[in-house]
C-alpha cells in the first residue's frame, strides 16, 4: 500500500498530511515531538511499501476543507479517514469526532461518554496518540476544571483553535475559561 504526504501550511502553523487510497491517515503538526512514532505507527499499519510526496486527491480534500475550517465557512469535515491503531485507539477517536463544533468536554466526560468513566488515563492517553489533529477534534477535550491540558501542538495552539470555534460558533463567551 503507498502512503502520500504533503505539507499544509496553516494559521496554526505547517502540518503533515498523509493519505491512502482510503482516506487521510495523518494530519498533524510538523514539528510535534510525537509525530516520528505516530508516522512508525502508520506504516507498520499500513505495511507501506512506498512513501511518495505525490499529489493525493483525499491531500487536495483535506486541503480544500482545512482553509475553510480556518476561515470559519467550515464547522464539520467530511473527507475520507482511515485510522490506523488499536481497537481502543479508534473507539476514542471515533468518540473524538461526536463532540461538536464550538464544545469542549473532560476527559472524564469523555470517558463516561464511551462507556468506563474510569478510563480517564487510558482515554487521554488514546487523545494523545491521535495523528488526525483538527479534523479528529481532541484539543476539544480539556480538564476537569475547565483548564487547557495537554495537546500535542501545543497549549497555544489548543487555546487558539478553541477560540477559533468559539468566535464562529457563536459561543465567544467560552473563551474566557482559561
């Protein structure tokens, strides 16, 4: 199976984008300290055979969808995605993608919503491994208290997206949580 990877430059800054034939696999900050073993993961996942830097059509979806998450026209993405990671990996992302635009939710709520709210380490652990950030939402997840924890971007970046959702949402008054 190949694997195509471009880059996508965003407000938030560059990301890797990777897609197969059926859907986008990977989207995630470049320089994110996890992104070497999150790409090990992929094509072990994938028993890649070739890596190219070709264009990709689910790469030019993926594209066209991000700019307009980013200019407020988009609220829901709909491009192909094909999760490579445990069983239990893919049930927390797929959870990921139930919590709505402009939302936030613990992860203690989020791990009741899958059905074991004493997950919660297991659960931020899965957040912390996805490899699909924006579109697979997990910097909608937030502490307890209503603080900023943990992303794999970055803090600042999790705040700004959050803003950003909040502003085109309609839900601004959010914002002032943290």
């Amino acid at each position: 199976m190949s694997l195509s990877i471009q880059y996508i430059d965003t407000p938030v800054g560059r990301m890797k984008a990777g897609a197969t034939d059926e859907g986008i696999c990977l989207f995630d900050f470049e320089y994110r300290r996890m992104l070497d073993a999150i790409m090990k993961r992929i094509t072990k996942g994938l028993g890649a055979d070739t890596i190219t830097e070709a264009p990709h059509p689910h790469i030019d979806t993926l594209r066209q969808q991000v700019g307009e998450y980013f200019t407020g026209l988009r609220q829901k993405f709909d491009v192909p995605l094909h999760l490579l990671g445990t069983d239990f990996q893919k049930k927390v992302w797929q959870g990921l993608l139930q919590i709505p635009y402009g939302e936030t939710r613990s992860y203690e709520q989020q791990s009741a919503f899958l059905g074991d709210p004493k997950a919660i380490r297991a659960v931020a652990g899965a957040n912390g491994e996805n490899g699909i950030a924006i579109i697979i939402p997990c910097h909608r997840v937030i502490g307890k208290n209503g603080s900023l924890t943990g992303y794999g971007g970055g803090l600042h970046r999790k705040k700004w997206l959050l803003e950003h959702e909040w502003k085109h949402s309609g839900r601004s008054a959010q914002a002032s949580l943290f």
